[in-house]
C-alpha cells in the first residue's frame, strides 16, 4: 500500500504552514475582503468601481529571480515575501494605479512549514504597510521538479486607476526633467551575475566598503544583497493625487536604467542621464570591480541606486522633489530624438 508522503510530498506539513501564517494574512484584510484563506478563490467586493468615472484594472505578476538562492543559502527568509510584494506594487504604480489585492505563490522540493510562513509573514507585513489584502495565495510541494532545499516565489497584484490617470501620459516633450528615487540595493535583479562573481566569496564576509553611516567595520555580504526591494508608493502616493505633476514613471527593476526608462518615451522623445548627479551606492562598484563588468553592462543589468525615475516638467520640479520628503536628484532630461537613451559622464 502507497500513500502520498511516500512519493515525497506532506500534506500535513502544508497544513501547518497554513496555520503558522494564518494570523498574518487575516491582519492584511480590510472590509473588502469577503472570503479568504480556505476559499477556492479569494473574494474581494469592486464596489467602489461604481464610485469611479472610468476604472481601469491594472495587474502585474512578477518573482524575485534568484535572489532566493541567497536567501536559503543563509537560510533567511523574512525579507523574499517583501521583496515580492514592493516589486510587484511598484510596476503598477508606474501606470499610476494604487494597489488592490496581492496572490501570492511558492514552491519548494520539500515543504518546511517555519519558512514559508516566514515568507508568506512577511508578504502580509508588505502588504498591511501598503493596505492592500493579501487575498489568497498557493505553496506547492515539488520534489523532482525543484532541487533539494530549492524553492521559488511569484506573486499578482491587482490595483486600479481612473483612465484619464494612467502613465505615461502624452505630453512627455524634449525639456521635462528626469527625476530619481533612491533604491535600497540591489532590489530583486542582477542576481544571477552577482551570484557568479561572488561564489567563490563566503557571504558572512565582511567588506569595508560596505560600511553603513555609523558602522565602520563594514557589512557583511548577506546583508548587502538581502537588502528587501523598497516600495514607492508612500512616498509617490500623494503626488499621484489629481492634478498631479508626474508625467510618467520608470520602475528600475530588470534591464536596469538603459532598457526600463525608454519604456515609457514616446518614438519622438530621448533621454539624457548625466552620471554626475546621484552618488553610485558601494554596492555596485564592488560589483563591477570584482566581476571587471563595464559601466554600460552595470546601467543594463542593476539599478545603480535608482529605483525610480519620475519625469515631470522643468519648472514643476522643485515643488515635486520638495512633497517627496526625502532625498532625490535631477538625473537628467528628455531631448527630441528616437527613443534612445544617452548616458553621459563616464
């Protein structure tokens, strides 16, 4: 006689990563909610649709590439559920929505219920700061599918925007301002290079140049890359608010700045990034040394401490970096052109 653990898979175990998160989850539900955990599918009341002129659904789904592989390596867990959810969060912000609800998914070779619902805790921490439901999700159980102690996140989120809001809007013109927002590290991308360049590199090194205001001995490289992915919308949600002054914003995720911010130029329209303007975050110059990357590979692959890029007009600037309520810098600007993307002062 066969039964289902023998095959590798515990459904008793998924049972107790469902209650060891359970609490954490509820926490994230607002009166929108109608069902949640034990549903077939999570329940969430578009009343307020009927309240808007012309409501436009926005949805994004999205990982955190391998930067899991770090995070089991050193078997830390808290930060890969906020990592996924700022992500995701900040997408769909760069189409002007404001978050809704977020589903979540994970699979492992073997389930080990304290680290999912370390991951799944701290997507609901996520998700409680930002107000929006963590509605339901999926943990899957795959030996043969995923190495030993392997395992993988995704995650959708559903937010909304009248229409007249979405970015980017049509009026970008040669003029307007390229405006940037600190990252907080290397967010969720460029991992795979950066796992290459540091394996040979125990990640409890500690290295000097990482040291943090205060902390002069350095830190220690899991610290560094574990960084979690920051979210922008507390800090954008307000100026997002009619009549707003951004005229569209590029979320610095995959492809870094050189592929992500042409995205939203229209075929007319360049853009001009003056290196100058922000300081490089120690992070990626110990990345480029070590790995002998040149600079246009690094502004391809990671976001060199720019996480977002709001373009508005010249003379909206000031008042725009002055509602921020923290530190951003005038990166650049839009030039006539194709499209293209000019990175000058290396």
């Amino acid at each position: 006689m066969s039964v289902y653990s023998d095959s590798g898979v515990n459904i008793d175990a998924g049972n107790r990563a469902v209650e060891l998160m359970r609490d954490a989850v509820r926490a994230t539900y607002n009166k929108k909610v109608v069902a949640g955990i034990g549903a077939f599918g999570g329940l969430f009341d578009a009343g307020e649709l009927k309240n808007m002129r012309a409501p436009v659904l926005v949805a994004s789904t999205d990982g955190v590439g391998t930067k899991v592989k770090i995070a089991a390596q050193v078997n830390r867990f808290e930060n890969i559920g906020r990592d996924l959810v700022n992500h995701c969060i900040n997408d769909i912000l760069a189409q002007g929505a404001r978050p809704l609800f977020f589903l979540d998914y994970i699979a492992s070779s073997k389930l080990i219920p304290e680290n999912v619902a370390a991951i799944v805790t701290s997507m609901a921490d996520a998700c409680r700061e930002a107000d929006i439901a963590l509605l339901g999700g999926e943990t899957a159980e795959m030996p043969g599918v995923y190495l030993e102690n392997e395992f993988d996140v995704a995650g959708t989120i559903v937010g909304i925007v009248e229409r007249e809001n979405v970015l980017p809007k049509n009026d970008l013109r040669a003029g307007d301002v390229l405006i940037g927002l600190k990252s907080s590290g290397a967010h969720t991308n460029g991992y795979s290079l950066i796992r290459k360049i540091f394996q040979d590199v125990p990640l409890k090194t500690i290295f000097p140049e990482l040291a943090e205001e205060g902390n002069h001995k350095g830190l220690p490289l899991r610290d560094a890359l574990l960084a979690p992915h920051r979210s922008y919308l507390r800090v954008l949600e307000k100026c997002l608010a009619q009549p707003s002054p951004i005229k569209a914003l590029a979320h610095i995720t995959g492809g870094g700045i050189i592929e992500n911010l042409p995205r939203v130029l229209p075929e007319n329209i360049a853009a001009n990034v003056h290196l100058n303007t922000w300081q490089i975050p120690p992070l990626f110059h110990l990345i480029q040394q070590r790995g002998d990357i040149p600079t246009q590979e690094m502004f391809r692959v990671f976001n060199m401490g720019i996480g977002m890029i709001a373009l508005v007009a010249k003379e909206d600037a000031r008042e725009f970096q002055n509602s921020l309520n923290e530190e951003s810098f005038v990166m650049g600007e839009l030039e006539t052109g194709d499209r293209r993307l000019v990175i000058s002062g290396e």
